[in-house]
C-alpha cells in the first residue's frame, strides 16, 4: 500500500535511552537509605552505569534476540560422542557477561554487598529475567559451601568473580563460573525428603558416586551444581561439576529442555546421573541443613526478580499514558486511568521498599536480622511474587491492544510473571514454612513485630492492622487452613510500616488506606479518589517527569 494513504500520528515513543535505576526515585532513595555514606558514592556510580545500560537500545535487542532464540540441546557431536551441551544465542552470553562484570554475582565479601546487588539485579533484570537464574543461583551458592571451608576456598572467589567465561573447561582453568542447582525429583518435587538419588562413598575424603535423575535442573551450562542425594547417612548436599579435575566430562545426561510458558532464555532440565562424581558439601544426612541458607537467598531473588518485573511493566504503563491521547487528552490526565496508574505504582514501590530492606538485614547481619528475616523472606516471598502477576497484566492492560503484541514486550513481562510464585517453593510451600517458624522459633516473630513497631502511632489504619494481625497470631486453632491469609496479613503489615516509615506521605496515605484500611474494590484502579493520585503517578514515570500531573 502506498505510503500516502495516511499519516501515522498519536504513538508513543518507545522507552529506551534512559536510566533505569535513577528513574526509578523508590530504588535509588532506598540504596541512600541503606548504603553507608562512605560506600555511596561507589554504588551509586556502579548502578548508574547499571542503569544506562540496562534501558539501552542494545540490552533491549538483546532481550528479544535471547528470547527469541532460546536454548537448544545438543546431546551428541557430529560424531556421536555424548556431550550434552546447550546452546545459547549469543545475546544470552552478551546479557551475562554484563551481569557478571557488574557484581551481581558478588555480595558476600564487599561492603553493603546484598544491597548493591539487589539493586543491581532489580535494574538488570529489566532488561531480560531469564538470565538472572543463573545469576541467582551462582550468588546463592556461596553460603552453602561455606559449611566446607574446603570446597569454599577453591570455588568463592570463582563464583563472586567479576569474570564471565563462556564454555565447559576444569574450574581451576577458569576467570569465573556459575553454578546451578537440582534438587527436585520426579516423584517427590518440593518433597525433596523423598529424593532416590543415590550417593555412594568412594575412598576418597567427601567424594561420592551418584544415580538417579532430576527432574528439574536449572541453568544446566553452568559449570557445577549443588545437588541433594541420599547417602548411607541420610540426604545430603553434594557439589557436582561438569567437568572433573583431570578435564574429562563429568556423567550428566540431558534427556531434555523443558518447554516452559516464560523464562524461554534460560534452560530447564531433566537430567540422568550414572556414575557421576560429586563431592559432599557439609555432613551426611544434613543436606537440607546445608542448603538452607541457599534457599533463603534465592528466595530473596524471587522477591527481588518480581520487583524488577512489576517496575518495568509499570514504567511501561506510566510512559505510555503520558505520551498516548484518546478522548480529548492525554491518558496520565484522565481521572480513572490515574487512578489505575497509581495504584499500580504503589504495589511496585512497596515491593521494591521491602525488597531492599530485606537485602540490607543481609548485610548488617545480626542476630536480630536474621531472626527478621526468617519470617520477612518467606512472608515476602509469598506475596510480593503473587502480586506480579495481577501488576503485570493490569499494566499490559494499559497499553491496550498494542500491549498484547509481543514487539511492545508485555506479553514476555506477562509469561515471565508467574515463575517466582513457583520457583523455590510455591505460596503453599512459603505459608507453611512461615507457620514452622512461628511455631518453633518465637525470636523470630519477636524480631519482625518490633520492625513493624518501629511505625506505630504514625497512621491509625496501620496500627488497626497491626492489632488485627496479633489477634490471628493468638489465634491457633485451625491455623494451617489460614495460613495465606496470615502470611498476606504480616506481609501487608510489614510493607505499610516500612512505607509510613520511608515513603513520601502520598504513597503511604494510599497504601495504608488501600491495603490496611479496605478502602479499595477487587480490582485496580479502586483507591480513593480523594486521595493525591497525581503526586503518587508522577513519581513513578521512568522519565523523571516532577510536574503534577505531567
């Protein structure tokens, strides 16, 4: 058709060019907040650089090239010999690479490291979050193998390494590594009690021969995994590497990639072990024990991975309305779209607030932070990655048409949304852990009530909530079949205290008279319209636009 039967007018400019992380007034004030001031100035150079990158052209490209073109396994070469590799578009490669150099495989040993990195993975994951897996996994690893002080020397500074290095070749001929993990197995999935895998002793000190399978195998390219088997002592922890130390390929049969509804960058998959060499990781029968604190952080990547998801889709929605006219003027101004802006900003800035507060109870590392964050993770865990998807799809909602067509990149937001609900344990799994530790570990809830104290008095519908919530705590009987409702409560009640507490009083306002105080319907779009929507929409746009309304 010629090209002047019309002109195209009234589209939005794509969102591109900009600087994820300074845009982003919520993250940035939280990295002041909880960075020491003689660490600032590095971490906020670091994640500017970050963030240029991250709402580059070129990151974009390579999110859609990555997804585009997901991994492809090759179990035998050309000549039939097995080698069980996968095959990454080069634009995986180009996204770790960047990942990598930027320290987000490296919080443990640096100062105010967990914040950094979350941060830094809240930004990065804006560009593409199927990578982040391995990412989270390689940095999640560390406190696992610290209970081996022996496996720790050899492989901590290889994981924390700022050194990408594509392809299998003995660890110690390597920059840096990554690391997966597979715990799950067929007939037992969370269960990982009922795992079949077995490990038999070799006479080597800590080293085992393992049989048995795994169901699901995360980032399977990477060059060890943590896995859990049963020895003669029980379940235990072993590090399985791809490649053995005299450079021969480890036994480690891909029978499969899983064809997964998101995260299509990254590979899942089922694997058969054989024979496979691994080295135990703590004591026998103490697998779980050993694993714990990988879970916990990994947990916290899917708080962090979610966060991310819900500012991109709300930058997206927020951009779009500012620059998108129908019915006689631009959407940011119309009342009703406003309001569904606003109150998708406030779940994205409670999210990220709670996210990086958590990252900093990693660092300061105490025993009433870690007591915290026994009960904040799982709580935040539960809720946080449930309130993806609801985010996610109301924002893609707000592009209307144009945003169910993959080129506006919704619909990847929208597929990658739900995975964090899943991974490392569904809200089941995570309402029933929260139960055990109150159960079992009163300085648990004693550490998170009084962080939630720490607002009381500053707004009545907070304090209401906070009464309402010790009031179901007292409350046992019967409290496995409520316990969603009381994880969604302390996770509600966790976020508004830290909002009274942080955020600029608009947001707050809306967040306790919303989320605390039931004013608010079934849906988006629901708050009160008394309520100062502009000021709360404004500082969401990922432009920095300061003018009300604008």
């Amino acid at each position: 058709m010629a090209a002047t039967t019309h002109t195209v007018t009234n589209q939005v400019p794509p969102l591109v060019g900009h600087d994820v992380f300074a845009a982003d007034r919520t993250l940035s004030e939280a990295v002041e907040r909880h960075v020491p001031p003689e660490v600032l100035p590095v971490a906020l150079e670091e994640l500017g650089e970050l963030g240029r990158a991250a709402g580059s052209a070129q990151a974009q490209e390579w999110g859609a090239q990555a997804n585009a073109h997901p991994p492809v396994l090759r179990t035998h070469d050309r000549y039939g010999h097995r080698i069980d590799e996968v095959e990454f578009h080069p634009s995986w490669h180009r996204l770790l690479s960047h990942a990598v150099s930027a320290g987000l495989t490296d919080a443990w040993g640096r100062p105010a490291g967990h914040v950094r990195r979350a941060a830094g993975f809240l930004v990065w994951t804006q560009a593409e979050a199927g990578h982040g897996c391995p990412l989270s996994m390689t940095h999640a690893a560390v406190p696992a193998l610290r209970t081996d002080p022996a496996l720790a020397a050899e492989w901590e500074p290889l994981l924390t390494s700022h050194t990408y290095v594509e392809g299998l070749r003995p660890p110690r001929e390597k920059a840096g590594v990554l690391l997966g993990m597979g715990m799950t197995e067929k007939q037992g999935g969370t269960d990982v009690r009922s795992n079949t895998t077995r490990a038999e002793p070799l006479s080597g000190e800590g080293e085992y021969l393992l049989t048995g399978h795994k169901w699901f195998c995360s980032a399977p390219m990477s060059d060890g995994f943590l896995v859990l088997a049963q020895a003669p002592g029980g379940l235990t922890c072993f590090l399985l590497p791809r490649v053995l130390p005299d450079g021969t390929r480890n036994v480690f049969a891909i029978q499969r990639l899983k064809d997964k509804l998101g995260n299509r960058s990254n590979a899942s998959a089922e694997v058969e072990f054989d024979g496979t060499w691994a080295r135990r990781v703590g004591e026998e029968g103490r697998g779980v024990r050993a694993i714990i604190e990988m879970v916990a952080a990994t947990r916290l990547d899917c708080v962090v991975g979610s966060a991310a998801l819900m500012r991109q889709a709300v930058a997206q929605a927020v951009h779009h309305s500012a620059y998108r006219r129908a019915f006689g003027g631009l959407l940011i101004d119309k009342p009703l779209m406003r309001n569904v802006l606003a109150d998708l900003a406030l779940e994205s800035e409670a999210a990220t607030v709670l996210t990086l507060r958590l990252a900093s109870a990693y660092d300061n590392d105490t025993a009433e932070e870690r007591a915290f964050l026994r009960l904040a993770v799982p709580a935040a865990k539960y809720w946080v990655t449930k309130r993806c998807s609801a985010v996610v799809g109301e924002a893609l909602e707000c592009l209307g048409g144009n945003g169910y067509v993959e080129e506006s990149g919704m619909p990847r937001l929208l597929r990658e949304a739900p995975l964090n609900s899943i991974w490392e344990g569904s809200g089941n799994v995570q309402a029933l852990d929260v139960l055990r530790a109150l159960q079992r570990e009163p300085q648990a809830l004693d550490a998170f009530l009084r962080e939630v104290g720490h607002a009381r008095g500053a707004d009545h519908r907070l304090d209401a909530a906070i009464r309402g919530l010790l009031t179901e705590l007292a409350d046992l009987e019967g409290i496995e079949a409520r316990a969603r409702r009381v994880v969604e409560r302390m996770a509600l009640v966790l976020q508004g205290s830290l909002l009274v507490r942080w955020a600029p009083p608009e947001v707050s306002d809306a967040f306790c008279a919303s989320r605390l105080g039931g004013n608010w319907g079934s849906a988006f779009g629901t708050l009160p319209h008394s309520l100062d929507l502009a000021s709360v929409v404004t500082r969401a746009r990922p432009d920095g636009a300061q003018r009300k309304g604008a």
